[in-house]
C-alpha cells in the first residue's frame, strides 16, 4: 500500500471534489481563488486538510440503523438457509449455522457484511471530513467552480499527487475568467 502524505492527500482531497458514489454523473469541481499563488494554493491545501487531521468522526445515526437493519435481513437469511423451514425453532437454526462454519463460509458471510459495513461507514466519515475541509477553504476565499469536460480530460492524463497536476489545477483554480465563468452558485 502505498503512503500518503498529509499535504498529498490535502491536494487530492481539495481538487478535484467528486461526489460520493450515489451522486455519480455529477459534474467534478475544484476549489478556487483568483490570483492566488501557486505556494499558498498548496499550502492552503496542506493547511486545510493538516486541520481535518485531529478531527472527530462518527457514524451518522441514519447510518447506524441502516446497518442494524442490514445485520437483521444478513441474519434472517442465514437462519433461513441453515434453519430450514420456518417451523424450525432457532435454537435449531442456530445450530445448523455453527455446522456450516467452514472457512468459505465464515470468510463469505463476513465479506459480504463487512464490505457493506466498510463502504457505508466510510461514506460517513468521508462527508465529515470534506464539510470540514470545504469550509477551512471557504474560509480561506476559496470558492467552488465546475470544471468542464476538457478540464476533466487534461486532469485525467495526469497522476494525482504530482507537482505537473497541482499546476495544472492551478493554473485553472487562480484564473479570474474562469472563475467568473464556472463558479457554483451555493443555494
């Protein structure tokens, strides 16, 4: 697994900010400030993302009842499985699963959970931590602009966490013109 370093993650995580799987086909948007040198842009970057660092995350309570809920239907199929038909007590149901706990089996259940589990948890902590970089940048005198297809294309060629895409990105965040045209009006 390769490292991150905070000032590399504070740049992929500042621009630019794709939605969460759910809203995919949203166009991607980055964070700009006219004129803004390319030393302050990253060390806004790094700043910002240095000040999520110690911050506290917890999962949502929606997420902690759609997650208990998914661990009741997981259950029921279980015992509906290894318990055979519904007149089988649960005790019986029960030990029909402690029969069926080979390795494939415990390793297949716990993936299908735990990935489940992983994803909606992660969701979570991803959306704190971005409110909470969107508005140290905010505060900051960044603004959000939506990057067209052709800024998407060139970003795309280039590797993220490299000096030639945080140039690029700022060539494009620092613009005036490009601002004024694609800034994102905030409802």
């Amino acid at each position: 697994m390769r490292r991150v370093t905070r000032s590399r993650m504070a740049l992929m995580l500042m621009v630019p900010m794709l939605l969460p799987a759910g809203a995919r086909g949203a166009p991607p948007t980055s964070w700009a400030k006219a004129g803004v040198s390319l030393a302050d842009y990253a060390g806004d970057a790094g700043g910002c993302a240095e000040a999520t660092r110690d911050r506290t995350v917890t999962v949502r309570p929606e997420t902690a009842q759609a997650l208990d809920a998914l661990s009741m239907v997981d259950l029921t199929m279980i015992l509906r499985t290894y318990g055979g038909d519904s007149d089988a007590s649960p005790l019986m149901a029960a030990a029909n699963i402690g029969m069926h706990h080979d390795a494939a089996n415990v390793a297949r259940r716990t993936a299908n959970f735990g990935a489940k589990y992983q994803a909606m948890t992660r969701s979570d902590v991803r959306a704190q931590l971005q409110a909470a970089l969107d508005q140290c940048l905010v505060e900051r005198g960044y603004v959000r602009i939506m990057l067209t297809p052709e800024q998407v294309r060139g970003l795309a060629k280039l590797k993220r966490g490299t000096a030639e895409r945080t140039a690029y990105l700022h060539a494009i965040d620092s613009d005036p013109a490009v601002i004024a045209a694609q800034r994102v009006v905030e409802e």
